[in-house]
C-alpha cells in the first residue's frame, strides 16, 4: 500500500510503502535538475579528475584508469566537464558526457568545443537510446552516480555502453559519512547505516534549493554492480593523513575524514 505522507516544511511528497518513506522518483529528478541547474556555480571544476571527491587520494597517485591515450570515454554525471579535459589531455579521442543541468553543460560546452565531444543533457537513469552499446574503453563517474534514483537501471546502462573488458570507475561519498555528525570534540551516529529512507536537503549548498538523494550501503553498491554483470577489481576507502587533521564541526571535515572516509572509490570490468 502505498499512503501519501505530504511534509508541509519540505513541501514535498513523501510515500510510505513497506515500512519504507520515499519520494517519487520522478519528482525527484525534477527537484535535482532545478538544484542543479541553480546551483552550477558551485562545482565549477570542483570534484574533478584527477581528484575523486573530499579527503580522497587523486588518480595521478592511484592510476585506476590505466592508459586513457586513443580510448573512447564516457562521463556520467559530467557536470562542468573539468574530468572530461583531464581525459582529454590524456589522449582519450571520443569523448561523451551525460548530466542532469543544462547549466552545468554550458561550461562544458564552453571548456570543450571539438567535434569529438558528445555532451547530452539527460537523467543517468533515462540516458539510454542516447549511448551507443559494447563502445567506450572507460566509463566513469567523479561524485555523481549517488545522485541516481535508479541505481540497477543506471548500473546497466553503464554495463551495455561499455566495450568488454572496459572499466567502469567511480566515486562517491562513503555510505557511512552522512550517518555521523561532529559535536563538542565527538562524533556520534545520529542516523542508521542502513536506513533506506531518502536523504532531502532543504537547502542545498546553502542556496535555499531542496535536492533529495537515495541512501544506500557500501553492500547495495557492490551487490548492484555485481548483479548488473560487473567483476570488481578494487575498492578504496579513502584515507586522510594524520598530518592534515584539525577540529572542526563542519560537514566535511580532516577531523571526520580521519575517522571514517569521506569518499569510496571503485573499480569494476565488464
Ligand atoms: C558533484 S557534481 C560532479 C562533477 C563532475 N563529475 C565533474 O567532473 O566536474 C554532480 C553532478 O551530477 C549531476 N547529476 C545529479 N543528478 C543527476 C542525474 N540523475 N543524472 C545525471 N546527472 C546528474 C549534477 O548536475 C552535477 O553536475
């Protein structure tokens, strides 16, 4: 059964099915595309190759794309396509990059207007008659692919775009980060682990404007890829070093980061 659970303060909709609250998938594509679309500026080349995302080592150090010269390449969630020029300058020579913003696209388009530059603005989850089958070499994805609100559906599109034996590698917040919270010189849990209920901000980067995002485990991750066909050849829970750690009860911080990682990498094969 499926109850409606309207929240006045979110204005949004809320589900209540199996003892599960969520949001309709559909609207929340709508709400994170306007966030996106609002919010662009933010992540102008922020959470950009080399860097996989806060307090995580950076691919120079970690190589996890291997020889990128002459490869096609495919970005999901490419938003200032920053990652997309760092392949680029590697030699990659067939570029594609799928976002939800228009916004974030037009400094893409701005930062790489060659022919041999595919750049579509589409949910993850529905970029499916937009990319070719069994093509790119590498598929990645730098702090986007949690935005999904179909982790199976994309999970597949990625699986089918890519060539056999090409690599998917992609970075994300690590599962159990958001779960802690900083507060008088400790951190405490202040949210399950496993609490499969939408995470929905009221105000996004501080800008006023709601997003909502799926929680899911480190387990439905693998699990997932696993299911979708993938073999996994690494996963890094990103380490911060000692020397860097300073108090601080900000969201992302050293003082949290040293304690748990802020950011997951992994690295599977078709
Ligand atoms: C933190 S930014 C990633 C930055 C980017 N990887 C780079 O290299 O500069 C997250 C991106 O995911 C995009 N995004 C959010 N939800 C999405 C969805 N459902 N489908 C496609 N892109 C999405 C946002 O528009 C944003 O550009």
């Amino acid at each position: 059964m499926v109850e409606n659970r309207g929240n006045a303060y979110f204005n949004i909709e809320f589900y209540r099915e199996k003892g599960r609250i969520f949001m309709d998938a559909e609207k929340a594509l709508t709400i994170n595309k306007n966030c996106w679309n609002s919010i662009a500026q933010h992540f102008n080349g922020k959470d950009a190759l080399p860097f996989y995302g806060p307090y995580s080592q950076n691919e120079e150090e970690l190589q996890l794309l291997g020889n990128i010269n002459q490869t096609a390449v495919l970005d999901i969630g490419c938003g200032s396509g920053h990652s997309l020029e760092y392949v680029r300058n590697k030699g990659a020579k067939e570029l594609w990059g799928v976002d939800i913003s228009e916004a974030q696209l037009q400094t893409a388009r701005k930062l790489l207007p060659y022919e041999y530059v595919s750049l579509h603005c589409c949910p993850m989850e529905e970029a499916k008659g937009i990319l070719p089958s069994n093509h790119f070499d590498i598929v990645y994805s730098i702090y986007a692919l949690g935005w999904t609100m179909d982790l199976p559906k994309t999970l597949s599109l990625v699986y089918s775009s890519l060539k056999k034996g090409g690599i998917f590698v992609f970075s994300w917040e690590h599962p159990f980060y958001p779960t802690l919270d900083v507060k008088e010189g400790r951190i405490e849990v202040e949210q399950a682990y496993s609490s499969s209920q939408d995470r929905v901000f009221d105000s996004f980067k501080e800008e006023g404007i709601q997003a909502v995002m799926k929680r899911r485990t480190m387990s439905t991750y693998i699990n997932e890829l696993i299911q979708a066909g993938f073999t996994i050849e690494r996963l890094i829970e990103c380490e911060c070093s000692e020397e860097d750690v300073f108090y601080s009860e900000r969201y992302y911080s050293s003082f949290k980061a040293s304690k748990v990682p802020a950011t997951f990498i992994l690295k599977a094969r078709k």
